[in-house]
C-alpha cells in the first residue's frame, strides 16, 4: 500500500502543475485567518468580523471547514487532470505493461485521494485552532473540542467529491471534458431538483438526498443563519431558525455509499476497456 | 529441458465485429530470439496487448512462466515496448527510471547501469519531453531492462527511426540478445527479423501461419547460381545429376534449385570431373522475405 502512495507522489512531486495547484490551495486555505482582518471603521460605525463570533470555539469548526470546502475545486483539478494525463501520455498503459494490475492503479489513485482529504483535514483543523486561540471567546477545553463532527463531514465530503472527480476523469479521459461533466452533473442535479419540488413536493426533499453531489453539500449546511448576530436580526424580524446544523449520519452514509460507487465504478470501466 | 516463459492457446480477440486476432497458438521458450512477422494491421500489436495486460481477450488462454503466476506479478519479471515509447514528459530520464522501479519493485542501483548500456547517462536530468524519439526509443529499452527481464518484448522498435537510430536500435537488440536475454520482436520489417531472431511466428489477418525456427520456415535446400564455360554443357549435365529441381537462365548465369541437399564444393568437383571449368559459382538461401511472401501467398 505504501508502494502504491510512493508510486503516486512521484508522480505528482515532479509535476509542475500539481505543485502550483496544491501550492495554492493551501495558500488559500491559508488565506481564511485573512477573513480575521475584514475591518470597517466608517465613522461610528465600525465592524470587525472577528469580533462577530464567527471564531468562537465550537462554531469555528463549521464555519472554517464550510469556508474550506469550497476551495476543494483546486484539488480536483488536480485529480481529474492526473488521471486523463495518465490517458492522454499513455503512462496507464506503460504502468499496467510494467507490472501494475488495474486494481493497484486505481487503488493508488484512491489513496491519493485519501492522503489529500487528511491532509486538507489536519491543515484546516490547525489553522482554525490557531485562529480560535486567538479570537474565541471561549477557551475552555470542553469548549473547544466539542462539535470535532465538521470535520468527519468534511473529510467525508473531500473523499466523496475527489472520488467523483476520479471516477469523471476515468470515464471521460479528458481533463476540461471531465470538469465540464461535473458542471454539467450539477446543473442536471438542480434541474431536476427544481423539477421535482415543482411537480412533487411531497417526494422531493427525500429524493434529492440522495444526489450525490447534493448529499455532499449536505454534510456541512450553511453556517451563516447560525452566527449570533444573524440569529438575533431574525428574531426581531420574528422569524424563527429551528434548523438542525449538525452532520446527518445518514448523509455522510449516502456519500460514503456513492464513493465507493465511484471507486468500484471506475475500476470495472477500467477492467473492461481495451487500452 | 528449456524452460516455457509464454504459453499462447487458441487466442482470441474481437473488437465488434472484427477479429484481430484469431485462435493463436505458440509457446516461447528461454534463451531464443523470437519474431513476429506480418503486414500492419496483422494482430501483431493486439496479440502482444494481451499477453500484457492492456487488452481484454475474447477468448482463449496465455500462461506466463508455467501459469503460476498472475499476469501483473509475472509482468514484473517481463520488459516490454509497446509501439511507441510511453513515459511522463515531465519528468526527467532518471525519475522516469524510479517510477518504473517502484513499479516493478525493483532497487534503484540498476538505474545507472541501464543508462549507461543504451548511451544516455550523460542525460540523465534532461526532462523526458525534450528528447528526440530514437533516445526516447532507448529510454524504454533501459526502462524495460531495469528487472533483468526474462524476456524482452518489443513492438517495431525501429518504427519512425532515422537510419542512424534504427542502427544504433538494432545493435542494441543484438548486444541484449548475445547476453543470453529472451527476446520477442514483433516487426513488418522481414530484414529486421532475419538479422536477430532465431525463430519466427508468421501472422496474417489474426490467424497464425507458421510458428518455428527461421531456418525450418521453407522446406528447400537453396539454390545455386552457376556460370561457365561451356553453359550449355554445364545446363546438361546439371540436368542429368537429378539433385535439381528445375534450372533456369537468367542472362549469363544459370540458377539451379536444390531438391536436396548439396555442398557447392561437392558440386564444383564432380563438375570439374566432366571437364566443365566455373568461372562463378554461388550458393544462397531464399531470403527470409522470398519464404515469408510464399507463406503467406500460399495460404
């Protein structure tokens, strides 16, 4: 298992292009402490995000890892692209005639998709006990390391989505066709959710958990309806939150069920293909 | 007893409606030089994707080293090429090198070693993209030599080479071949095969029309080409010897076909015996090329 992780990190350290994109992509991530430094100050009306709560221990953990999760983009350039230049180079070819079985290859790719998922997992999770030291209110242990469950959403929704990418980047073997194909996937999934909630309310909700990139955004739900601030504006407006922000066991078993969808589906296309 | 590396049986591969390969059947044994002949389009390249693992077979079998392996691990101890040379443009000889290694498992020490053999050490850190193809061609010779292989299969390693690069190619292929390495060529290029294989597999529309030593390939024993001088002395008595099948003139020179065997020193004597002098006397195989146009004409 080592060997198959050893084997795809060369192939990405040695890639100018991941380099940058993975570069970047922690470098972005990075970049959510610089949502600390959002200050107004405009005559007597001064704002400063960070004093907003949005920091606060446990609320952070959501907060930064929904913000992180939208980065997720940049890593899925990556893992389409290094499975259609795998195509497009041959090298897939070379690699099975060189002693990889088609299992192993697809394995090693799924392992990379892990390592990144951990990864982006353990960088967001330090960056955010940085920012909460700083800014929380609350410091008390108990505190902070409550609500852990973003994170199992977001390393379940990394692997989920890095795993559709994989799966797209096999089937269509075309980097921008396979990007296309996921925006093309996602206007289809919000076509015929609008469809279904037209047609059949009754039933839409339950169906459309199921789509998987649906079930994906699922995991982690908009933290910005929570945020105090948000929260006591509704209120004298009399509306009333009654959401459940946390992370639904049933959704993140929807997600793992479509990863290893998209696993097993991207072996058995690659078993059956004369390359 | 030599050996089995590859056994083929009654292979067979559709693409629709197309058969490209057609219930092929031979063995490949250790310590020979094998080729396979036959015109583009023949099964050649199809045939090889089987055996390696690229192509899904329809039906039939292949067992590498007795069966008792998996093809992926038995791959392993296997170097091969297939049509053209196939690495990561932007990784450099040596990484390329690595890859493959770990691929197959092997320690990186053999790197240098492989390098060095086919001429391209002192580019080791030149990115991949940057070589020309009669270098890139020898990149996958080194990468496919990294394990030592049993066997080394190439797929028209010369295909697209300038004259210099299929020279320098082709020495190569007769340097691994003297190292006692088993070798699998597969070529439309009869001269390529006459120079370095031992045995041959001659294939044709999938099907396969003749598997043995390059030598059995055509029951015939030769031909002579004679000239001297008294011709039609020598025409007559060429008849009257019963070892030639038919003789024929081809301007001054008469060329006699064996019906059996015939040393031209035995020839020349009994010759010389019946007062007949020759100023030219020749003795040739039909080329590799003259039997393979019979086969596979004839078939």
């Amino acid at each position: 298992m080592f060997r198959l992780l050893q084997i795809e990190l060369i192939k990405l350290r040695t890639s100018r292009v991941s380099k940058v994109l993975i570069v970047g992509y922690f470098g972005l991530l990075l970049c959510i402490a610089l949502i600390a430094a959002i200050k107004f100050d405009i005559g007597l009306f001064k704002f400063h995000l960070a004093d907003q709560g949005i920091f606060n221990f446990p609320y952070i953990w959501h907060f930064n890892t929904f913000v992180a999760s939208w980065l997720k983009l940049f890593l899925a350039v990556i893992i389409v692209s290094m499975m259609s230049s795998e195509y497009s180079n041959k090298t897939l070819k070379q690699n099975l005639i060189d002693g990889l079985s088609k299992k192993e290859f697809i394995l090693s790719k799924f392992l990379t998709v892990l390592l990144f998922s951990v990864v982006s997992v353990v960088f967001v999770f330090a960056v955010s006990l940085v920012l909460g030291l700083i800014y929380s209110d609350y410091d008390e242990l108990g505190i902070i390391f409550s609500d852990l469950q973003y994170f199992i959403g977001y390393f379940v929704k990394l692997v989920g989505f890095f795993s559709f990418c994989l799966f797209l980047g096999i089937l269509v073997k075309r980097s921008a066709f396979a990007l296309g194909f996921l925006i093309l996937w996602q206007v289809v999934e919000g076509i015929t959710a609008g469809l279904l909630y037209w047609k059949a309310e009754a039933i839409a909700p339950m169906v459309t958990r199921f789509y998987p990139l649906n079930a994906m955004s699922n995991l982690i739900k908009e933290p910005g309806s929570r945020l105090g601030a948000v929260k006591s504006a509704a209120n004298q407006l009399g509306e009333e939150f009654t959401k459940n922000y946390d992370v639904q066991t049933l959704d993140v078993i929807i997600v793992l069920a479509w990863t290893a969808l998209f696993i097993y589906g991207s072996y058995a296309i690659l078993k059956q293909r004369d390359l | 007893m030599s050996q089995t590396i590859l056994t083929l049986s009654h292979l067979t591969k559709k693409f629709g409606p197309i058969t490209a390969v057609n219930n092929v059947s031979f063995t490949i044994e250790k310590g020979n030089v094998y080729g396979i002949l036959g015109p583009n389009g023949s099964g050649k390249s199809t045939t090889l994707g089987i055996v390696l693992n690229v192509v899904n077979k329809t039906s039939g079998d292949f067992d590498w080293f007795d069966g008792t392996e998996t093809t992926h691990e038995a791959l392993k101890k296997v170097g091969a090429i297939i049509e053209r040379p196939n690495f990561y443009p932007y990784m450099t000889a040596e990484q390329n090198l690595q890859l493959v290694c770990k691929i197959k498992g092997v320690p990186e020490e053999k790197i240098e070693e492989k390098l060095e053999l086919v001429g391209l050490l002192e580019r080791r850190d030149s990115k991949f993209s940057t070589f020309s193809l009669g270098m890139k061609q020898r990149l996958a010779i080194a990468s496919a030599l990294l394990n030592d292989p049993e066997i080394l299969i190439l797929d028209e390693p010369t295909n697209g080479l300038d004259p210099q690069g299929i020279r320098q190619i082709r020495d190569l292929i007769k340097l691994i071949a003297q190292q006692g390495t088993t070798i699998l060529l597969a070529s439309h290029l009869l001269d390529e095969v006459e120079k370095v294989c031992s045995h041959v597999v001659i294939l044709r529309k999938g099907e396969s029309l003749y598997t043995g030593t390059v030598d059995g390939m055509v029951a015939s024993h030769g031909f002579m080409i004679l000239q001297g001088n008294d011709q039609h002395l020598l025409m007559e008595t060429l008849e009257n010897m019963n070892a030639f099948s038919s003789i024929k003139t081809e301007g001054d020179l008469l060329i006699a076909y064996l019906k059996q065997p015939l040393d031209a020193a035995a020839l020349n004597r009994q010759l010389f015996e019946k007062g007949i002098v020759l100023s030219h006397l020749e003795k040739k195989k039909e080329s590799l090329e003259d039997q393979f146009l019979q086969i596979t004409k004839n078939n």
